[in-house]
C-alpha cells in the first residue's frame, strides 16, 4: 500500500509546485505590466508638455533642428525649462538686432537716454540688496532653500546652480505627477506646512519655482512659508523691470497670445487686481510690494535668512559661490558664457545644445561607473567648463 501510494504523493506534490509557480508567475507579469504602464503613463503625460513646449520652438524659430527630441531626449519638464531660457535669450538677441539695424549709428534719442542707466533711479524695493548676509554665516545656511521670485526671473538659474552642485532642487514640479504649486496649496488645506506633502512626494533642499503660472504660492502662502519655515534660507531674485516686462508679454512665444502678462491681469493675483498690470510700471509697482511684504516679514524673524540676487549682476555668481559652497561655474547655466566656447562662434543656441549633450553623456557614465562600483567623483563633469 505504502509503495503505491508514495509515487502517487510525489505526483502531486509536483503538481501542486507546478500550479503554484504558474500562479507566482502570473502574478509577477500582471504587477510588472502594471509597473510598466504606471511608468508609461506618467513618461507620456510629461513628455506631452515638453513637446508642445518644443513644437513652440519649431513653430516660431528656424534654429531648432526637425530631429529635437530624437537627438537630445528631454524626458522631464525641468530640462524643458532649460531651453525655456535658451529661447528668451533668442529673443532678446534678435530684438537686440532689430534695434541696432533700425538705428545702425547707436545714437540714442531722449526716451533711450533717459533709461540708459534704469538702476540709479530705481527705489530700493526693485534693488538686490547684498549685504543681507553675514560673511560668518556663509556656507552654513540652512535648508530647505525657497525661492519667493516670480517666473522669468532667473528662477531656472537657481536651479541649475544648485543642481550642479549637488543640492536636490525642483523646479516648477514637485513630483513626477504633481506641481509644486499644487501639493504647496494641499499641504495648507490638509493643516501643513506648505512644503510637508511636496517633500512626502520627492525630499528636496531645493524650490527654485514654487508657482505654475496661475496659481503662486509665494503670495498667496507667503505667511504660512514664513511661520512654517522659522529657520528656512529664502530667495529673492531680481532683474531690470523693463527685460523682464519684455520677457511676460513675449512668453509664450506665439502670435496671437494670450501671453503671460495677459493672463495675469484677468487673475485678480494679490497685489495685481484684475485689470492692472497694462505697462511695466503697474508690473514693476506689483514686483515692488511683493518685495516690501517678504522682507518686513522676514525681517521680524532673526533665524530667517532672506538671499536676495540680482540675476544680470555679473558678481552674482562669484557671490552665490562663496555663500553656498558651489563652484562659479555652476552659475549661469541658463546664460551660457559664450566668451569660454569661440569655436561656436559666440551662438548661445548652439553653446547650450552641447553643453545639454555633454551634461547627459557625463551622467550616462556616472551611473554606468555607480553600476561597475567606481566612484562618480572621479568623472569630469561637462558642468565644469562652463
């Protein structure tokens, strides 16, 4: 009896093995495919806003080439940003042409001489103050580091500074999926700190562009940053008012609009009623109350720091250096030096491409050598010569 029933046991032992590991095996390829389409969904839903952002640089300069996408692979809305940028510069250099052409002599006529030199007549609230910082204190400023600018104002800059050296920045995007104006507004109605969800969904010393848009944290959360954050390092960036009047009425770059500017004024925004914001001086006028609120409020909290940056001072990036511990040259990604790279013949377009390829071939051989167990360290990073 025990002889027959022994293969028989051993039969379905191997039988109920075989069902099991056909049952593990589907399991595994059902939670694969679903990891798989997760991922897919969400690569395809930020690759869907950076090629519209491309295909507005294919609409409107010639100096994009067809094959874009295939040959410099953006895959995330930060790097879209970085060619935001490259696109402005486009814009100013050929607006900058227009003048010269139209006016060959360089003679100027009285409106152009009485804004030659803006920054000697500007009131302290349109001014980067640079002594906010103690020397003693550089180096050691705490994070998490938050940027109360507006968009166009060098907020890309500070991104890619401090991603160069290191720091975990965000720009516009808190998450994969979430923006960073978004899970600031949640984080505040769920009874948080405004950067509690952000940092629950990608940890972060870094928040280069708090807004989206339409919606801006920096005023309408200014005080719960400031309560929330007691020991936090704040940004403040500024610029000449009329280039960046310039760059709000010009972006996004199409005909008909509506442009930002446009867009701003129907949004009855704190400090910017609806209706308002027709000229540079209203703009300016909203830009110099949003400053006047961040400093008197940081200014009644000793262990708040409040950096402010003058993004076209060209000390700013040996400042930015010495306060955060950041090679120079990580400054100015945005604005890249065409003095170092004559053999592209001083073309930022051209400039910034190469440097984004060679960025993406010194990462690709980092986590190549991170594979292989040899220290990234040891890699030079493109970042350095530029």
């Amino acid at each position: 009896m025990s002889s027959h029933s022994e293969p028989f046991n051993r039969n379905k032992l191997a039988i109920l093995i075989g069902i099991s590991f056909v049952i593990f095996l589907g399991i595994f390829t059902n939670y694969t495919q679903l990891q798989s389409q997760l991922r897919l969904i969400a690569e395809r839903q930020t690759q869907g806003e950076v090629v519209d952002r491309v295909e507005v640089f294919k609409v409107n300069y010639e100096f994009v080439p067809d094959n874009f996408m295939e040959t410099y692979k953006m895959d995330s809305v930060e790097k879209a940003d970085y060619f935001d940028k490259i696109l402005e510069e486009e814009m100013h250099r050929q607006h900058d042409g227009r003048k010269k052409h139209q006016n060959p002599g360089g003679l100027q006529n009285k409106s152009s001489q009485s804004t030659s030199h803006p920054k000697q007549k500007l009131p302290s609230c349109l001014q980067a103050r640079n002594d906010t910082i103690a020397k003693s204190s550089y180096r050691k400023l705490p994070t998490p580091y938050i940027n109360l600018g507006f968009p166009k104002m060098g907020t890309s800059t500070l991104h890619s500074f401090f991603e160069c050296g290191g720091y975990k920045s965000t720009h516009f995007r808190c998450s994969m999926s979430m923006s960073c104006a978004k899970c600031t507004s949640q984080s505040v109605l769920h009874g948080f700190p405004p950067l509690k969800e952000c940092i629950d969904e990608r940890p972060s010393d870094v928040f280069a562009q708090l807004d989206n848009g339409t919606y801006f944290p920096q005023l309408e959360l200014l005080d719960e940053f400031v309560e929330g954050y007691p020991e936090a390092t704040f940004f403040l960036t500024f610029r000449d008012m009329e280039k960046w009047y310039h760059s709000i009425s010009h972006w996004p770059p199409r005909k008909k609009g509506p442009h930002m500017d446009e867009r701003w004024q129907k949004m009855n925004l704190t400090g910017l009623p609806a209706g308002i914001g027709n000229n540079v001086e209203e703009f300016s006028s909203w830009y110099c109350g949003h400053a006047e609120r961040v400093r008197s409020l940081i200014d009644k909290n000793p262990l708040q720091t409040l950096v402010e940056i003058d993004i076209e001072d060209h000390m700013a990036g040996t400042r930015m250096a010495e306060m955060f511990g950041v090679e120079e040259q990580c400054w100015g990604h945005a604005n890249v030096n065409a003095n170092i790279h004559p053999e592209l013949d001083g073309d930022e377009v051209g400039l910034a491409m190469k440097f984004h390829k060679e960025k993406r071939r010194d990462s690709k051989q980092a986590k190549q050598m991170k594979g292989s167990g040899i220290k990234a360290g040891v890699i030079h990073n493109a970042t350095s010569n530029y």
